[in-house]
C-alpha cells in the first residue's frame, strides 16, 4: 500500500494514469476512462472561471461605483463586496442537495446562467436614473449565488476520482482555482487601458470601458461554459478503487456497479477545517475590499491608476500564492500539515503587525479631494438660504437705486426753493 501511495504522489500534477497500468485494465475501459477524465477537465475550467468572476472587477469596484454614485461610500462598498460571499454561501448548500438527487448538470448549468445575467446586470447598473449603487449590489449577490457551484464541482470531482487519482485532483482544482484568482486581476489592468469613457453602444446603451468589458467577457466566457457542460460533462462516480458505483446521479447501467461503504467522519476535524478556512477567507476579503480605497487616499492615485496598480499587485499575489501551493504540498510530506497550518497563521499575524502605521512621515494623501469635498458641502448648506440671500440683495439695489434718483433731483438748480 505504502509504494501504491508514493507511485501516486509522483504522478504529475495534471497527468492521467495511462492504458496498461495495472489498475486501469482492471476497474474500467478506455472509453469510460477518457469519458471521465473529460468531464473532470471540464469542471477545472468551471473553477478556473468561477474565480475569474470573482476577481476580474474586485479592483475596479470601489471607482465604478463612486462614478455612476456620488452617495456610495466606503461603508457601502464593503456591502457590495460582501454580498458576492453571502449570495455564494446561501447558494452553495442549495446546489449541493440540488446535485444530490438530480443530474448536477443541472445545477450548474443554472448557477453559471445566473452568473452570466447578473454579469450583463453589471455592465448596465450606470442606465438607471437613481439607486445605482443597489443595481450594483444586487448584481455582485447574483454572480455570488451563481459561484456557489464551487460546491457542486468540488464533489463531483472527490466522487469521480479513486482514492488515488484523488489528491492530485483536487490539487488541480486548487490549482485551476487560484489560476482564476491570478488572471482576474490581470484581465483587468489590461481592460484598463481602455479607460473611463470607452465607446458606447447608443442602440443597446451599452458601454464598454474598463469597468464593464471585463464583466462582458466574463458573461462570453460563462456561456461558452454552459456550451462545453451540455456537450462534454457525464455522470461519473467510482469507489475508492476506481469501480463504478450505482448512483442516482450516474445515467449509465452497469451491472459491476458497487456500493461505496460509508466510513465514519471526524467531525471536530471538519469543523476545525472549515474554522480555519473561514478566518483564510476573512483575511483575504479584509483586504481584497480595502485595498483600492486605501490605495486611493494614501498615495493619491485616480481611478484609472488605482485600477491598473492594485491590479498589477493582486496578480503578483496570486504568483505567490501559487508558488507557496505548490511548496506546501512538497512540505506537508516532510513536516506534517499541523506545522504548516501553525507557520502560515504566525506569517499572517506578522504581516497585520507590519502593516500597522509605522515613522513619522505622513502618506500622500489627496488633498485636492478633500478640499473639493469639502467646498462642495458648504455650497450644498447655502442653497437653502440662497432665495433670501437673492431677496435681500434686491431690496437693498432698489433702495440704493431710489437714493442716487434723490440726490440727482437735489443736484439740479432750483432743488432748494423745490425742496
């Protein structure tokens, strides 16, 4: 068993056992085998785009929502952020029981229709006259619920897979995963090159700038997806040793099917788990929601810099973060996967003590905003009061007026013997 376990961890990462090995002439035949592995590919690309969703506009929000509204401030874009996390953890339990006794090509054709509008409900949240920044949240809420299919795919993939083929799979899930958090952002600086104004669409009122044409092609690419599921994806489900079990998702019979025997579940270490994946998320939302705002005010970048810069700077993370993926699998062999846990939580908690103000040099902060702001709010206090402000300046002119005809008529000769 133990050179059973090191054959598979040496697999390549992306690599399929191939025809004649000993277990695949055993449990299945090269078209059940093709067909499987096929349609677990087809679900990498559905995570791959299920995370470009996510990041492709993250930078760009905070700009695009203060330019379709002047009444969306910071509190509000930490709503808008958090509504794709909320629509995506109402979603998920929801497409998981969906996909426990129905087809799951069905739930995740739906959640990635889902996405697809609300990603074109983003590209139009400017047409509205007013409540631009609740269109805006109500779309981000969409293309969350519409992500929630993330569960679907990560079960799939685990029941679809031996016991074998099972780490490196959903290592490559992760992987496709992370690949998404990457390419988002960089999608994103080169959107940016085409700027603010864009070019519009007058017929369809469509614009297309750097805000919406990542979101547009988000929706092009959700469709090809949709395309792909309906021709490729099959149900699939093998047991621990590669044989196929009867499943009332499977749309094959089999008269080798078996049933999977049910082992018990430790389950203070998937709460454990799922704790310590929430406080990951929590920290990566933190800064994922400030990170354009702060940049923003501290070093007085525009919309257009902040847009190209935090993107640039978020896809240099995901490198890291997929460099770091892949020493972690190297390590958890040699340290164990507690000492990895520990040494990742002490790095973060060193780099919140480091981002803690630190010198005596204040940051480049915008001015120029703030004075405009500023100006703009004592206007705003004198309108009320600018109607009596008019009255009295024209009843004071009339008076001066009846003054200057006065002393006019007392100038002339005989104003005396007048008067």
């Amino acid at each position: 068993m133990a050179g059973l376990g090191t054959q598979a961890e040496r697999e390549p990462l992306l690599g399929d056992r191939l025809p004649g090995s000993r277990e695949w002439d055993i449990i299945e035949t090269e078209e059940h085998y093709k067909s499987r592995w096929r349609s677990i590919r087809i679900l990498y690309l559905t995570m791959f785009l299920s995370s470009v969703g996510f990041s492709i506009v993250i930078m760009s929000i905070w700009p695009y929502l203060q330019k379709i509204d002047k009444t969306a401030d910071t509190s509000f874009l930490g709503w808008v952020i958090a509504s794709f996390s909320l629509g995506q953890m109402v979603a998920s339990p929801v497409f998981g029981l969906w996909s426990n006794y129905r087809p799951r090509k069905e739930p995740l054709i739906v959640s990635i229709f889902i996405s697809v509008a609300a990603n074109c409900l983003y590209a139009y949240v400017h047409v509205p006259a007013s409540h631009n920044k609740y269109y805006m949240l109500v779309a981000r809420g969409l293309v969350g619920f519409g992500a929630g299919n993330v569960a679907v795919i990560r079960s799939y993939i685990a029941g679809a897979t031996s016991l074998q083929e099972r780490t490196s799979s959903m290592a490559n899930t992760s992987a496709c995963q992370a690949l998404g958090f990457i390419l988002g952002p960089v999608f994103q600086t080169c959107f940016a090159l085409i700027g603010e104004k864009g070019v519009t669409w007058e017929t369809i009122q469509l614009q297309i700038n750097m805000y919406t044409a990542p979101v547009l092609l988000g929706a092009f690419l959700g469709v090809l997806n949709i395309v792909l599921i309906l021709i490729i994806l099959r149900e699939h489900r093998v047991d621990d040793l590669g044989r196929q079990c009867k499943s009332v998702n499977f749309e094959e019979a089999n008269t080798d099917e078996v049933q999977v025997p049910q082992g018990s579940i430790d389950q203070v270490a998937v709460v454990t788990t799922n704790v310590l994946f929430f406080v990951v998320l929590f920290i990566f939302a933190l800064f994922e929601t400030i990170l354009t705002p702060l940049t923003m005010d501290m070093y007085a970048w525009t919309r257009e810099q902040a847009v190209l810069y935090d993107g640039i700077i978020l896809a240099a993370l995901g490198v890291e973060a997929v460099v770091i993926f892949m020493g972690i699998k190297l390590l958890s062999k040699k340290i164990g996967e507690r000492a990895i846990l520990l040494g990742g939580l002490v790095i973060v908690w060193v780099g919140f003590f480091v981002l803690l103000p630190w010198g005596n040099q204040y940051p480049k902060i915008q001015w120029e905003v703030i004075l405009f702001l500023q100006i703009y709010i004592i206007i705003q206090s004198l309108i009320p009061h600018l109607g009596k402000l008019l009255l009295l300046f024209g009843d004071l002119q009339e008076k001066v007026t009846v003054r200057d005809q006065l002393v006019a008529q007392l100038n002339k000769p005989g104003a005396s013997t007048l008067l």
